[in-house]
C-alpha cells in the first residue's frame, strides 16, 4: 500500500481506494485500480504500438493512463461511465499536468458509456481490467472490429485479471488471437487470473 501511494505521489495523483460502483447497474463493475507493481510487470514484457493512441475502458481515477502517457509518451483516452470517478480523473489529469513542463501528447478523458464510445482511427491498444460484463464487452469488441474494418491497422486488447467469458468470446466468436502472456512472477502460482492477456488482430491494409 505504502508503494502505491509513492507512485501516485510521483505522478502527482491520487488513484487508491476501492469499492466505488457503477452507477447501481450490474453490467459494470467496482473501481479497483490496476497496482503499479503489475503494470511494471506488463510493460517490462510488452511493448506498446509507439504509432497509435491508448485506451482505457472503465479508467476509474486514470491511473493507467497517466502512467502510459508519462512512461511512453502516448496520446491517452480514458473511458469512465461513472460521475464520481470521472471528476476524480479530471482532478488527477490538472494535477498531473501541473507538474509537466510540456506536453507533447494529448490525454482526454471521456465522461460515457463504454458500448458508446466511439472508437478513433488511430487508437490500437485497448486496456480492460474486468470494468463490465460479457454483455458490453461484446458491444466494445464490435464497435473495436468495425473500426478496423473500416481503418485497416493491428490493435491489442490488453486484458488483466481476464474473465474466462471475455476469452472465451474473444477466441470463439472474433477473430482476435491470443498474442502474448504476462504472468506475475509468486502470485500466478496461487491464482492463475493474476496475469495479463494480450489479444491481437491484424487487419494489413491492402496494398495498391
């Protein structure tokens, strides 16, 4: 605990604390945030695409996106349904940004339903960590696949914590496929969800 607040202190924000709800639906979930300690582990593994924007679904208080933009210099877009949380991300995004000399990519926080978002050209990763149920998961992964249907590129789905019935979806009912596996090293041993789970499409653009 005393490690995560050194964090958040670092980036000048305060994303601790559990249990807020959604907005009293049982298709979204409690905010709990990703530790530090987990997403040191994921980007030591992974590397993110350096071309294309980064997305957080159900983003709480930002910690993933404030952590990406700093880390890798990526433009981020955190997506939260939840009014409490997204004022506690914009109160995060101003602390943050007082702190940067300058800014050379753009954070945006979007105050709206995941299922409803609308995804962008130029966005490729995809972070989710258990934020909703199957139901709207399958509506984000439709709306993910026809934008790249329409914007040809590769995207990754970053799962943590993965529910079986998001992979299960993904690898029987998309054309998604497992890329890549991060487990955490003395936890993974004692619960085998503890890990993260990168999902690929590459949809090439046709060449002329």
């Amino acid at each position: 605990m005393h490690r995560e607040k050194t964090r958040d202190d670092f980036l000048r924000i305060q994303t601790g604390s559990i249990g807020e709800r959604a907005n009293d639906t049982h298709h979204y979930h409690h905010y709990e945030a990703t530790s530090y300690l987990m997403l040191d582990e994921l980007f030591e593994a992974y590397e993110l695409n350096p071309t294309g924007s980064f997305v957080d679904f159900g983003c709480g208080k930002g910690r993933v996106i404030f952590y990406v933009h700093h880390y890798f210099s990526l433009p981020v877009i955190g997506v939260e349904m939840n009014d409490q949380l997204y004022r506690e991300a914009l109160l995060n995004e101003t602390s943050y940004l007082q702190h940067k000399k300058k800014v050379a990519k753009t954070i945006r926080i979007e105050h709206e339903f995941a299922e409803q978002y609308k995804i962008e050209k130029d966005e490729m990763t995809f972070f989710l960590f258990n934020p909703f149920s199957l139901q709207i998961f399958m509506k984000v992964i439709h709306n993910i696949l026809r934008s790249v249907e329409e914007f040809p590129r590769t995207v990754d789905l970053i799962l943590y914590y993965p529910a079986d019935e998001y992979t299960d979806y993904l690898e029987m009912k998309t054309p998604f496929t497992l890329a890549e596996e991060v487990l955490m090293d003395g936890i993974y041993d004692s619960d085998e969800r503890e890990k993260f789970m990168i999902y690929r499409y590459e949809n090439t653009p046709a060449k002329a």
